[in-house]
C-alpha cells in the first residue's frame, strides 16, 4: 500500500495512510513519509516530532498526547504538519461525494 491523498472533491492536500501492523500491508517508507511530515506547532522552528507515528499504533499529537491507532484507521497530515486521525469506521461511512481518497 502506498501513500494516497485525501480531501474533499476541491481539495485532495492531506498525505494519509491507512494502519496497519504488517509492514506488506503499510510499507515502512510509507509509515515514514507520514511521520516525518508531523511538525511541532509550538516551536518556531517547527521540527519534525522524531516518533510521533509508529507501528505499533501510536500517534503522537505534538504538545498534547498520544493516540492509538487500529488497523483500517487513516492516519493523514496536513501542509501544516498537523496530524490527523480518522477512524476505519469513520472513513467508511464518508460518501464518494463527500470525500476523496486516491491511491
């Protein structure tokens, strides 16, 4: 699986991946893309967050927690850095109309 985009029908600016703890379903660089794309909002400098997305279902929310992930979730980020979760059900439920997601 790789990396896909995810928006709206005007605007597909998310990366996002879909979790998975096998590493043939989520390939490692993918994982990574992801992971390196999430930024520390509250630092000027705003670096990447070292760890913040990991295979074994943790989400790091910089300066505010961590998250667990479950296989079929859609973990995206933003061109800000930030990340976000979507749950599999969530995303499941989401119109083609509504939504995007673009392999």
């Amino acid at each position: 699986m790789a990396t896909h985009t995810l928006g709206t029908e005007t605007d597909s600016s998310l990366t996002a991946v879909t979790y998975s703890q096998s590493t043939v379903t989520l390939l490692p660089a993918d994982l990574a893309t992801v992971a390196q794309a999430i930024l520390d909002d509250q630092n000027v400098a705003h670096p990447i967050v070292s760890g913040a997305f990991r295979y074994n279902g943790l989400l790091f929310i910089p300066n505010r927690g961590v998250l667990k992930v479950f296989a079929g979730d859609v973990v995206a980020v933003d061109a800000t850095g930030w990340p976000i979760l979507l749950s599999a059900n969530a995303i499941a439920s989401l119109s083609p109309a509504s939504s995007r997601d673009l392999s």
